[in-house]
C-alpha cells in the first residue's frame, strides 16, 4: 500500500516520511485519499529527530526538530552555569555524543528523561547567558516542528538575578499565590535542587472544609498536620518542601495545582479530614486517594464532588480556569503520572497502617480537581472524620499527629528515593 501511495508524494513529504522511516522501525505509514502519508502506530511520546547549535559567544540558539508541538519551561540555574528546559516526555532519536560539544554560549548539553511524562534538556553554558525567547514553531516550509531557545550573553550580575525564574511557552498562570515566592525562594541567589514536595493543606480561609459538631474546622486540623509534616520532612534536608498555604488562606484548587506545576515538584500530597453526615451513619479512619476519571466507588465520588466544591464555596469562578488537561501529550503524561500516584498511593498506605487507623476501603481514587497536575504524581489523605468521636480525638491530639506525621514522612522519603533519575543518566 506504501508503494502505491508513493507516486503521490511530493518530494518534499516523501523525503519527511524516509526521516521518519528511518528512524522508527515500527512506523507503518498508509495512505490518505489526499494522497498524504499518515502514520499508522503513533509513537506515543514526541520524537526528537534532530539538533543544531548556532551562534556565537554573543548569541546561540538550539533547535529541536520534534514530530509535534509541546509545551515546554525554560530557565537559568547556577552554580555551574546551566539552562534548563522542561518538557513532556520525548523520545530522543538523536545522534550518539551530538551534545558533547556545543557551539558559543552552549558549552555542551544533556538530555533525558527525568520523571515518567517528564523530559530535560540542560545546557552547560561557556559563560552567564539570558534566555531570550524559548518557543516551540509550527512546522512550516517543509520543516518539522521545533523547539528553539535562544540566548544572548548577559553578565554576571543580571545572570544571577535571572536565576530559577522561568520563560514559559504555555500561557502564564495567573497570579501565583504569594505563598509560592515566599516559600519557593527565600533567596533566590542559592539555587535549590533538592526534589520539591508539595504538601497542601486542604480548604482554608473563607472555606472551613467539614466540620465536627463540637466546632473544629478540617481547615484547622489540616494546617496543623501540614505544618508539623513540613517540619517533619525538612529534618532530614533531601528534600525542599513548599506549602501550599501555611495560614488560614483561602488558596483556590487550580492554584494548589499551578503551585506543584511551577515548583517542578516531585510529589504531591493534599492533607484533608472528612465527614459524613449523620443520617448516612458513622465511618472512621484515613483514605487515601489518587486520581480516576471514574470515582472507584460512590463514598469516593461523593467525597470527590464535595472537595471540587471548594472553589465554589471560595467564590472562584470556575468557568474562568483555563483547562489543565488540554491535549493528548498532556493526557499521555498523566497515565504515567498516574502509575506512580498510585505507586506512592500504595506506599503511603504501607507506612501509614501500622500507625494509624485506616478506614475499612483505605485506598480509592475519583475525580479530585487539586490531583491534576499532569506532571506531578499526586494523593490525597482524608485524615479521618470529623464527623466520628474517636476519630475527631485523634484528629485532634498532638500525639496522634506526630506519629501519623512521621509515617506519612517515611512514605514520601521511600517513595522518593526509589524515583529521582538524574539528569542525562536515562537517555531515551
Ligand atoms: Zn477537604
């Protein structure tokens, strides 16, 4: 059927299509009534096919030549000199060694993948260089789709001040809460490289959460826990740990997400304390929940409609938000990040039994709106409820909560330790 398309072609596509062959043994290619060459098994990451570095020590741009458009985050880190670009995961098709030397501002650079649905590109740079556009072309005049940045030399002092901060492809997100910067950088002179876990307390300001009947707020008894597991984990200082909001802030769900986005954080983990109304009877223990387009059953569907509501209750517009998941590569990277929500899910759940009281069901998943970071593996722990005596006890003890902290702590350190790639070690 190939050959019989091919009279077709136009050399510019049949030249396109032996690129492609070439590089993917597996591609099979069918002809359209149009006569235009469609791959039959998509890959189902991006490829990259190709690389160039141009330029001088006063200007250098790199192209990416990709088989589709991404997004991607580009920004400066220090010590040594590098620049980075996050992308979603991308099957490199590149010549061996092609990074090894660079070209003017880009001594030399890496690639990999660095999370499930997560790629990198770092670039070593000869001296302090600004990133003045990173963008992602349309294919047009019979070239790909590419990935360019370009940089100019800059000097030291405004290198330094550029650190960490990011040039984005994808719309900037609103306005990040101030929770972000204040946790996020206290300095932004010393680079931080640590893995970012991100604890977010649920609910908060106007938004009380559940409530007991004796009048404790889940918004209360969440922030408490958050606080006391933040500290828990800075001990051992493998990891930097951002806040979502550490006082009675009302921080709307889109923004927890953007927060664990914006911090490229390893992990997730949204703090929360349920509630059943009394005429649907008592429960008691923790859950914890992943993400599901189909709630696993009705408790985690009810629990799910009831949390999403928190922005409605913050006076957030909902129709406002910009959808998170908006394409296939999105959709692609968050059934890998899934696998591992579900992995620390499972882990979370190992250290938690021994210490705490586990619900009956401990483990459920439905459509949670704050675990939708494409990127980000994500769980949600309902602490308890407040709405069962000897729970809300718990909820609300001290002791109760330094143990559970430091299994939920161990969770997040074994889940962690097993995940972190380095750059460049895993090339595909
Ligand atoms: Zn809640």
């Amino acid at each position: 059927m190939a050959g019989r398309a091919n009279h077709h072609l136009s050399w510019g596509v049949a030249l396109l299509a032996g690129i492609v062959i070439a590089c993917s043994s597996t591609a099979l290619f069918a002809a359209g009534d149009a006569g235009v060459a469609q791959p039959v098994a998509a890959e189902p990451f991006p490829i990259a096919s190709d690389v160039r570095v141009a330029g001088d020590s006063k200007q250098t741009r790199f192209v990416l030549d990709l088989d589709r458009k991404i997004d991607l985050r580009a920004f400066t880190l220090g010590n040594p000199d590098r620049v980075v670009v996050d992308i979603p995961q991308v099957t490199f098709k590149l010549p061996d060694n092609v990074g090894q030397n660079g070209r003017g501002l880009i001594k030399a650079f890496r690639y990999g993948l660095v999370m499930p649905g997560g790629s990198r590109l770092v670039f070593d740079l000869s001296g302090p260089a600004k990133i003045e556009k990173a963008y992602v072309l349309d294919a047009a005049n019979g070239q790909p789709p590419r990935l360019i940045v370009e940089l100019a030399a800059t000097d030291r002092t405004a290198f330094t001040k550029s650190l960490a901060k990011e040039t984005t492809a994808e719309p900037p997100p609103g306005n990040p809460p101030a929770t972000v910067t204040a946790d996020a950088e206290p300095n932004a002179e010393r680079v931080d490289t640590r893995p970012v876990v991100v604890i977010d307390p649920g609910h908060g300001g106007i938004d009380n959460g559940t409530q007991a009947a004796s009048g404790e707020t889940e918004k209360a008894i969440v922030l408490a826990f958050g606080l006391a597991l933040r500290d828990r984990i800075a001990e051992s200082g493998k990891y930097r740990v951002v806040l979502t909001r550490d006082d009675d802030t009302f921080i709307p769900l889109g923004d927890r997400v953007k927060i664990a986005r914006a911090q490229n954080a390893a992990l997730f983990v949204s703090i929360h304390a349920d509630a059943l109304p009394r005429r649907e009877g008592d429960a008691q223990g923790a859950t914890i929940y992943t993400l599901s387009d189909k709630a696993s059953d009705a408790e985690a569907e009810r629990l799910a409609d009831l949390e999403n509501k928190a922005d409605a209750i913050g006076g957030v517009n909902l129709t406002e938000e910009p959808t998170e998941v908006a394409d296939i590569l999105i959709d692609l990277a968050q059934r890998e990040t899934r696998t591992f929500s579900s992995r620390f899910a499972h882990t979370l759940m190992g250290e938690m039994k021994s210490t705490v009281r586990m619900h009956k069901h401990p483990l459920k998943s439905a459509g949670f709106k704050v675990l939708k970071a494409p990127d980000v593996p994500s769980a949600l722990i309902e602490l308890g409820y407040v709405s069962n005596k000897d729970d809300l006890k718990l909820l609300t003890s001290e002791s109760w909560r330094s143990r559970s902290v430091v299994a939920v702590a161990q969770a997040i350190d074994t889940f962690l330790a097993k995940r972190i790639v380095s750059v460049g070690s895993n090339k595909n």
